[in-house]
C-alpha cells in the first residue's frame, strides 16, 4: 500500500475513533458538552482531511513530508482510531 494512501486511512480512521467516542460520551458518559463537541468536530475535520488524502494521494507531497513521518502517522492512526472505535462499542454495549 502507497504511504500516501496509508496515511489517509489513518487519519479517516482517527476521525471516525474521534466522532465514536464523541458519540458514545454524549449518550452514555460524563464528558462535558464542550469536551464532547471538541471530539465531534475534531473527528469530522480528520475525518474530511483523510478522505481528501484517501481521493488524491497526490495531495500529499513526499517532498514536504518525510516517507518516515507519513508512514508512522498511518500506523499510529490506524492502530488509534480501530482502538477508539472498539472502546466506543464496548462503552455502548456495556450500557444496554
């Protein structure tokens, strides 16, 4: 997989873990409304970044980015954002 490509899967997948969390704090946790709009509209501008780089690769510049950085801003989002997803639905499960 291009480390473009990668990188914007990652960052879809931390806004998607951002809005879950913002989602399940508003309706089964103890966030405060400000704390719980920050994740919403913190996940949708990831969200909407990563579908951007997932659409063009070629928005990102290798030249500006180093291949190094790129890389761990793919895994590290990937590997958070299947987390945060996964906490969401245990959080909701565990509420029912």
């Amino acid at each position: 997989m291009d480390t473009r490509l990668r990188y914007g899967y990652g960052v879809v997948l931390l806004g998607l873990g951002n809005v879950a969390v913002g989602a399940t704090q508003l309706a089964v946790g103890g966030q405060t409304t400000v704390v719980i709009a920050m994740e919403l509209v913190i996940g949708a501008l990831l969200f909407g970044f990563g579908y951007g780089v997932v659409s063009d690769p070629d928005r990102i510049d290798p030249e500006q980015l180093s291949p190094w950085v790129i890389t761990a801003v793919g895994y590290v989002g990937i590997t958070l954002g299947v987390a945060m997803l996964a906490w969401s639905a245990l959080v909701v499960v565990n509420a029912l």
